[in-house]
C-alpha cells in the first residue's frame, strides 16, 4: 500500500473521511509517527542497511605556508581533499587545529586562526579520526571488515573501557576494535532572506516555500525558518545571504517545495550558474525563477531531497588509530524517510504495510475514548507485530561448538527476546 491507499483503509474502518488539508496533513503525521516507531521498535531486517566506509591513514606534508592570525593553510603540491578532510583534525607543527573548509586542493581554512610562528616551511598531518555514518544512521549495530584473506567481525569498546584501559588513541596500527563517540551535530541557520521580485513573465502563478540549511564537514543542518512566497507571473524568488567567516567552514545549501506539485522539499540551484553550494566567502544575492513549467518528473529526479536527520549524525572511531587505509562495513538500523507523497510507500514487505493502518486507527479511537475499540486494534496490532518478528527478527548465527574434545559436535543456536511479543524460535 502507499500512503494514499493507506489513509484510505484507516477512513474506512473510521467511517470518516474529511477532505480538509489539516485533517490529511495530521493523519499523514500520525502515520509517519507510527512508522518510525515500528522501525525504531526492534532490529528487523527490513530496517537495517549496510555501508562500506574508507577508513583513512593519516597523510602529511611539509613546505607548508601558515601565517600567525589567519586561518588560511596553502600547501606547495595538490593537497586538500574536501570530501575527505573537511572537519578533521590537522596538526601543524603538533598543534591540533580543525579544517574548516577546503577551498582548493593547495589551500583550506582552519575553524580558527593559526596561533604559531609565521613560516613557508611548516610540517602538516591530517588525521581522519573519526568515521561519520550517513545521515539515516540511527544505531550501530556491527563494525567489520570484509576481506578474503582476513574477514574479521571488529569488536566494540565501551566509554568506560576507554578510561579504565587508558588508551591511546594516537597509537597506529591495524585497527581491531571500534568506539562509539559523541554524535556530531550542526545547527541550522538563521537566514531567511527571501523576498518576492519583479523579473520577466510567462512563470505561471505558483506558491513556493522555501528554506537554507547549512553544509559542514559533508554534514547538513536541519532547516532554517521557512518562507512562504506568492509569486505571480512576472515574480520570481530573489535570496540574499552574508559573507560568513571563512574559519565557520558553513556553506548554505537552498531548497524548495511547491505544494501543487509535492509535499517533498528539493535542492534548487540559482538561475545564472546554477550554482547549488554557497560558499562562505562569496555572499551576495541570488534568483530562483522556478516556474510552474520544470516541476516535473525530470526536475524530482534531478534535485535530491534533503536528509532527515534534523543535523545530527552517528560517528565511531577506531583503534588502533589505522595505520593504512581500510574498507569497514557498517552494518545500522536505518531511519526511513517520511512518507510525503500519495504514491510513497513504506520501507517494508507490503504484505505487512496493514500494521500502520491498525496503528493509527488504535491511536484514532483512543482519541475518541473508545476504549473498546482502541483495545481491539491494539490487539490487531500486537498480532500484526507478532508476524513481522517472526519474519524479519533478526538471529544471531549458529555456531558449532566441541567439549574438550571429548564430545562430538552439536550445533548451538540463541534464542531471542522480543520485548513484549515473547521467546522466539
């Protein structure tokens, strides 16, 4: 079922089918409540992904130009990578400095001035110290290594092993072991200037919101305030935004929506370059046209929708701190995206997609204080539940195990407990 065919399922059984938008915008809320619930509930199969990470040694040059009070890094040779180097640790001269931003492959601001002597002959080392996990991240689940000659499952460390053990994570060497730390977080910005202007004609009477969020490290913000504009024909979209500080490292991201088209939000380009990342050196303002022509299918396929992490990210390091490059995989319970559209559908076997119509409508009589009716279908939905931990719960491997060598082989298998549904076989 998609979302449309879901709300309709829930009128049903209500017997209550309003066609006011704050009516559908609620239910549609409601639905993805239980949704993210019900992924977030147990580490079902369906709500797990899994991510090959390149773990990075540390890399170093010399002959490097610093200057005492600025922030900007130039190095004599192609350097900086800004996918990989953005929001990491350098060390100049064995002082730790973070990198703001790389603005080319020979020059990178620093989130601070540089507080050393002035020289053209520093010594740098970029470490990449910690592994960032993609913005659906929720929880980690396991950290391994997928190698022919050397598969190995990395065992975890906890907080407290990190001080009882007092480890020293500027040791290198073939890391063994992974660490969760703290989650890395970027909060949105305040700039909302959006303004209607006259420009031309022929652009169609369309209502389009629009909102920025901020880009640091290869991590995006949450959103900033939106703004509801009313264009007519001959209007377009006119945003201005500062020249922020180099050493903030914060490049402004701008997306739209148009409602008549899609409740999705889009990442849109400005009309002279096109241009999408709005470094933080170059402020000024800038025109989204956006006429009732592109909202199409090519347009959706062209702009990608913004995460939904609301700017917060999981991230681990490793240790021993990797003396080489690696490939790890994650494995982690993802975040689904919301479901925005009629035609969305949930992340999971439609064969169980009645689960969040049970959900709603238990939620939806409760309301009501039908305490009779919210108990039937709290019902439905254990037994709804009861189904899909029977079918996508997942199990850890059976092993085979021998006793000192005296008994013959048996095969060991764990049993899992469910929460509320039970011991599963």
């Amino acid at each position: 079922m998609n979302l449309g065919q879901i709300r309709k399922e829930i009128a049903f059984i209500l017997d209550y089918d309003p066609s006011r938008e704050e009516y559908i915008d609620d239910l549609n809320d409601l639905i993805n409540r239980n949704y993210l619930d019900l992924f977030g509930r147990e580490d079902f199969s369906f709500a797990q992904k899994e991510k090959g990470i390149k773990a990075y040694k540390n890399l170093s040059a010399t002959n490097v130009s610093v200057n005492n009070g600025s922030p900007l890094v130039t190095t004599s040779g192609s350097f900086f990578l800004a996918e990989r180097m953005e929001g990491m640790t350098i060390k100049i001269e064995a002082v730790e400095y973070t990198i703001a931003w790389v603005k080319s492959a020979t020059q990178a601001y620093l989130n601070q001035s540089y507080q050393g002597v002035t020289t053209t002959t520093a010594t740098i080392e970029v470490e990449h110290r910690y592994i960032d996990l993609p913005d659906d991240c929720v929880r980690i689940l396991d950290v391994f290594r997928r190698e022919p000659d050397n598969p190995e499952q990395m065992l975890p460390l906890s907080r407290s092993d990190e001080g009882f053990y007092s480890l020293d994570f500027d040791e290198q060497g073939e890391p063994i072991r992974w660490l969760p730390v703290d989650d890395f977080s970027i909060k949105a910005p305040r700039n909302k200037a959006f303004t209607a202007i006259t420009s031309g004609s022929g652009h169609g009477n369309r209502t389009l919101e629009f909102a920025t969020t901020y880009m640091y490290a290869n991590k995006e913000s949450g959103f900033a305030t939106i703004t509801e504009l009313e264009l007519t024909d001959t209007q377009i979209c006119q945003w201005t935004y500062p020249n922020l500080p180099n050493t903030s490292g914060r490049i402004y991201h701008v997306y739209c929506r148009n409602k008549d088209y899609s409740e999705k939000w889009f990442k849109v380009g400005e009309d002279g370059s096109g241009t999408t990342e709005f470094v933080p050196d170059i402020g000024g303002s800038y025109t989204f046209t956006l006429g009732n022509s592109v909202w199409d299918d090519t347009f959706e396929l062209n702009n990608p929708n913004p995460p939904e992490s609301a700017g917060h990210y999981k991230r681990f390091r490793l240790y021993p701190l990797q003396d080489d490059d690696y490939e790890i995989f994650v494995r982690y319970s993802y975040r689904p995206r919301l479901l925005r559209d009629d035609e969305d559908t949930p992340d999971f076997d439609s064969a169980y997609h009645k689960v969040l119509v049970f959900m709603a409508v238990r939620e939806a009589f409760a309301k009501m204080n039908n305490a009779s009716m919210a108990g039937m279908y709290s019902s439905k939905v254990k037994n709804e539940m009861q189904k899909l931990s029977n079918s996508f719960l997942s199990q850890r491997q059976q092993r085979w195990i021998r006793r000192n060598g005296s008994f013959p082989q048996r095969r060991r298998s764990s049993r899992l407990v469910t929460g509320d549904f039970g011991t599963l076989p």
